[in-house]
C-alpha cells in the first residue's frame, strides 16, 4: 500500500469512526428522553430507512427523482402508525394500519393501472414492513412497563439499549475475531468476508456485553440480581438476529446492484446500512423483554 493509499484509507477510518459515534450519541439521546423525543425520531429514522428501501429495490427510480405516489402515500401511513403507538394504540390497531396500507397500495395499482406495475406495489409493501415496522420495535420496546419495577425507569427503559448493544457490540468483535481468527466462510458468495468464527465471536461478545450490561445495572440497584442473567441472553439471541439482518441487507444489494443504500451517514452510507442488523434485533428483544423480563 503507498503512503498516498495509506492517508486515504486512515482518513476514511476516521470518518467512519467519528460518523459512527455521532450516530451512536444521536440515538442515545432519542430513545434517553423517551415520550414524544423518542417517538418523532424514530419516525424520522423509519422515514429515511423507508425511502432508500424504495430507492434500493427501484421504487424509487434513482436519488433526487421526485418521490412517487406510493412513498408519499407510505411517509403518510408511517406517521400515523408511529403516531397510534405514541397514544398507546392495541397491538390490533397497529396490525389493522399495517393491513390497511396493502388496501391502500392495491387501490392505487387498480385505479392507476397499468401506471403502475405489480411488482411495485409488493416491493413497496416489503419496504414499509422491512424497515419503518420494523425499526418501531425498539419504540414499543422503550415503552414497555412490568408490574414490579426495580427502579426510577421502566423495564422498558433497560432492556431497549441491549437492541443497540446487542447489535453493534456484535457487528464490532464479529469483525475484529473475524480478521483475527477467521478461516471458515459463512456464506462466500453473499458476504465473501464473514466468517463462521467471526460469527460465533458477535455472538460471545454480545452475550459478554449483555451480561456486563446486567451486572452493572444490578450493582448500581436499578434491577435485581436474578434479572442479571437475562441481559446475556437478549445479547445473545440479538446478536444471532442482527447477524441475519446484516446478511440479508447485503443480499438485498447484491440482488440490486448497489454498495449502500443511501449517503447520509459519511463512511457508513445510509440509514439502512447502519440499522440493518438493528432492525433484526428489536422485534426479539421484544419479544424477549416480554416473556422473559416480564415487561408488558
């Protein structure tokens, strides 16, 4: 590598280094304050997310083209959606909405037909779940109670950073196990660089940092000493999650054609290429905050 080489790839490190904390400050602060903080920006994200997924599967026919009538129509039902889980809407109403917008893209591809074509009503379908439904877990997450807190917060308020911690802490020793240790190919033709023990490695560490995570939480009494445990496994079960949410967003560039989905995050590309492994992790710590915190 030349010395010119050398000063190209240690300034793009930076940038990407510095890009990636101030995301990770930025979404600390939204999902801290809770309430409407937390509500607004998460809708911002899942707009944005929402966009580049149409842009990437051709929705959208290229960047800066005006949008079309189904993202206006899906911005719109976003913001309803997100607004129904603010007010504390019945997980039948959010079902309903999700349904309702199929009805709406059906009605559109009928009366405009053939304007539009089939194909792009099901990848728009497919971009609304993939990404804003998705990414809302960790809103629903964030407000969940149980009927014994241990402490000024919410379980709700705990468990929602292990959706972070599991997936980035995961991304973060997958790769430095992988360029260390990995031999074994996961999947060549899809992502030629991870590794089976790069893998295994997100999984250790994310357990590792979920059970620290606990351990912390137990020592400075926000939760009791038999919850410690659970946090090492929604690090683990998020880090398996995440690692197949990173997977199959490269599949969906690959089948594209594109390298990022959008521009957004310098040295990172777009939302969509920093919350890919997010997206996988929230609805099961969800889940797992539910049936095994206890949070409701």
């Amino acid at each position: 590598m030349s010395k010119d080489e050398k000063t190209a790839f240690s300034r793009n490190m930076w940038v990407r280094i510095i890009s990636g904390v101030s995301v990770a400050l930025i979404m600390m602060a939204i999902v801290w304050f809770g309430g409407i903080v937390t509500t607004v920006g998460l809708c911002v994200v899942s707009c944005i997310a929402y966009s580049e997924v149409l842009s990437a599967t051709g929705v959208r026919k290229h960047e800066g083209h005006k949008p079309c009538i189904f993202e206006v129509i899906g911005t719109l039902v976003i913001i309803f959606y997100y607004g129904l889980i603010f007010f504390g809407a019945p997980a039948t109403y959010l079902m309903l909405c999700v349904v309702l917008y199929m009805t709406l893209l059906m009605l559109i591809f009928v009366f405009t037909y053939p304007t539009y074509r089939a194909s792009e009503v099901m990848r728009s379908y497919f971009s609304f779940v993939y990404a804003p439904v998705m990414i809302s877990f960790a809103l629903l997450t964030r407000m969940l109670s149980a009927q014994r807190d241990d402490a000024i917060y919410n379980v709700g308020f705990y468990a929602v950073w292990m959706i972070f911690i599991s997936a980035w802490g995961s991304d973060t020793c997958a790769y430095f196990v992988g360029v260390l240790f990995g031999k074994h190919k996961i999947t060549p033709k899809l992502s030629p660089k991870k590794s089976v023990e790069g893998c295994l490695g997100g999984v250790a560490g994310a357990t590792i940092f979920g059970l620290i995570y606990g351990f912390v939480l137990m020592k400075t009494g926000y939760i009791v000493n038999e919850r410690v445990w659970a946090y090492g496994v929604l690090g683990a079960a998020g880090s398996i999650a995440g690692q197949i949410g990173d997977l199959a967003a490269s599949g969906i560039k690959r089948e594209f054609g594109i390298k990022d989905y959008g521009k957004i995050i310098p040295g990172h590309g777009g939302i969509m290429d920093r919350f890919d492994s997010v997206i996988f992790t929230g609805p099961l710590i969800y889940l797992l905050t539910v049936t095994v915190l206890g949070g409701q």
